[in-house]
C-alpha cells in the first residue's frame, strides 16, 4: 500500500533521515518505536509529503506520489549527458550509472533526453498528492483542530470543501461517528471546552470522517495527561480490530506489543531492526534497541 524508497531528507545540513526503506501492507498495523530525534515522525510526515523528502521516492497503491528521484531508476540515469560521456570514455554502461547514482553528480545540463525521461516516468505512474492525501489521514500529536470552529464544523470542513459530501451528507457521518466516541453532546462546543483525550477523539474522527485507507498517527498520546491516554488507546484498538491500515509514532510500548503486526525501531535516521513484537520485544538484536528497550519497559 505505502512504499517508502531509499527516502533521505535534510533540513539544511541536519540529516534526519538517511536512505529509509520500508512497506505497509493493506490492513497491516506498524508501531515505529525509537529515541527522540531518531526521524519517527520526519519519516511519517514523508509518508503523505507533509515533508518533502530531499531524495528518494513515495509510492500509494503503486502510484508514485512524490517527485520522480531519478537515481532510482537506470533508465533515466542511462540517457543522461554525464552517462554518455562515461560509456564514450570506455567505461561500461552498467557501471557508468551506477557511479553516477552514487555521486549524484546529474544536474541541469544533463540534456532534453533525460528532462524528458524523469517526465515521462512521472506521467506514467504519478499521482496528484492532493488526491492521494484524501486516502491517508493524519492525526497530529497536539490535534490540530481548528480552534475558531465548533467540533461538528471541525468534522464537515474538509468533506464539503473538497465536495466528497453534501453538507447534509458529512453531518449524517459526522454525528454517526461523534455518537461512536459518545461525544454527540459536543457537536457544537470549540475546541477550548474540551478535554485533551476528547480533542484527541475527535482528531481521530476527523480523519475518518473522510473515508480513508489509511491512518497515520504521530505520537497521538503523548500530549495528553496520563489518566486520558487510555480513552485514545481504546479507540485505536477498535480501528485496529476492524482492520484499518495504521501506522503509529509511539512511546506507548504496551500499545505496540498488543497491536502492531510489525514493529520498527529507528535511531539516528535508520530502520536497525524490524520485525513482530514478539521478536522485537522479546529476542532484540541490535545493541541499541536491546539499550533502548532496558529504559523504556
């Protein structure tokens, strides 16, 4: 469903991610676990381009959502000016692009043919981003509802203003799912009256509100009050059990052990080591997930 390639991103000369490879299935439920700064949520906001990865790709259900990185593909590579040069000068034409991949030495001047090629590609197996964000929703660790609204308005914004719903029709789904968490009480209450554990909810809802394939979660628990966290939990673990794709930011170790399929431990911008939570939490191999791990459960 979601492939992430060879993803690096950089702000300024911070690299926070450095050639990440990874794949959620359809109805797979992944926790991503790490230390602070270890590129958790940069890699989760790359998922659905809330950040631009400097390199690398993003595909949705086999369409190429981010911007087509070149270096990947030996096609566009092999029509490049810098290419030609390197097989003309005797060297052979497999070990010429794979050189140039790794120097990334392309640019402007590589010629119409390789301009051509990258737009072609994208062309082919593109997808708008906008389109594709209406599968993936997000839900925030501080919320993000908008505060000047009530939560009934917070639920229709996005289905009415992108005309995926009447507003009659995103009403009859708001409440349906407002009565799910037992906030139907709430509809017309802003943000401000609200509890966190309710903001949460409602957060949650929102991105259900639009109907999507998949839910990304960046650390949906960890602004909220220890006694609110279990009310969030229960409602993951409801989406869970119903099969919704779900990818988690978490320091909630119970929750990754009872719910993921497949776990992912990330430090200093890599994936060390990945696998169900019973190998990961139980028969660690990475010395510093096995460090990680002695602090954190």
């Amino acid at each position: 469903m979601i492939s992430v390639k060879n993803i690096t991103k950089k702000f300024g000369d911070l690299t926070v991610l450095r050639g990440v490879d990874c794949e959620i299935a359809s109805g797979e439920k992944v926790a991503i676990i790490g230390p602070s700064g270890s590129g958790k949520s940069t890699l989760l906001r790359c998922m659905n381009l809330l950040e631009t990865p400097t390199s690398g790709e993003v595909w949705l259900d086999d369409k190429l959502i981010s911007d087509v990185d070149p270096y990947l593909h030996e096609e566009i590579v092999a029509v490049s000016a810098t290419c030609a040069r390197s097989v003309q000068a005797g060297v052979a034409s497999e070990q010429a692009v794979d050189e140039i991949r790794k120097k990334r030495s392309l640019g402007k001047w590589e010629g119409s043919a390789y301009k051509n090629a990258i737009k072609e590609y994208a062309a082919e197996h593109g997808q708008n981003i906008n389109l594709a964000r209406r599968k993936m929703g997000m839900v925030f660790q501080h919320f993000n509802l908008f505060n000047n609204k009530t939560v009934i308005e917070n639920l229709t914004l996005a289905p009415i203003d992108l005309k995926l719903k009447t507003k009659e029709e995103a009403e009859a789904r708001a409440m349906e799912l407002l009565n799910r968490i037992g906030l139907a009480d709430k509809r017309d209450e802003y943000p401000s009256k609200l509890s966190g554990g309710q903001k949460q909810r409602v957060a949650i809802i929102r991105a259900l509100a639009m109907d999507p394939d998949v839910l990304l979660f960046d650390e949906p628990t960890s602004a909220l009050d220890p006694e609110m966290v279990g009310e969030v939990l229960d409602l993951m673990k409801e989406l869970a059990n119903e099969g919704m794709t779900m990818v988690i930011v978490t320091h909630e170790m119970g929750f990754a052990r009872e719910v993921a399929d497949r776990v992912l431990f990330m430090d200093e911008g890599h994936i060390k080591e990945e696998g169900s939570p019973e190998e990961l939490f139980k028969n660690p191999k990475d010395e510093r997930l096995k460090e990680f791990l002695s602090k954190v459960l």
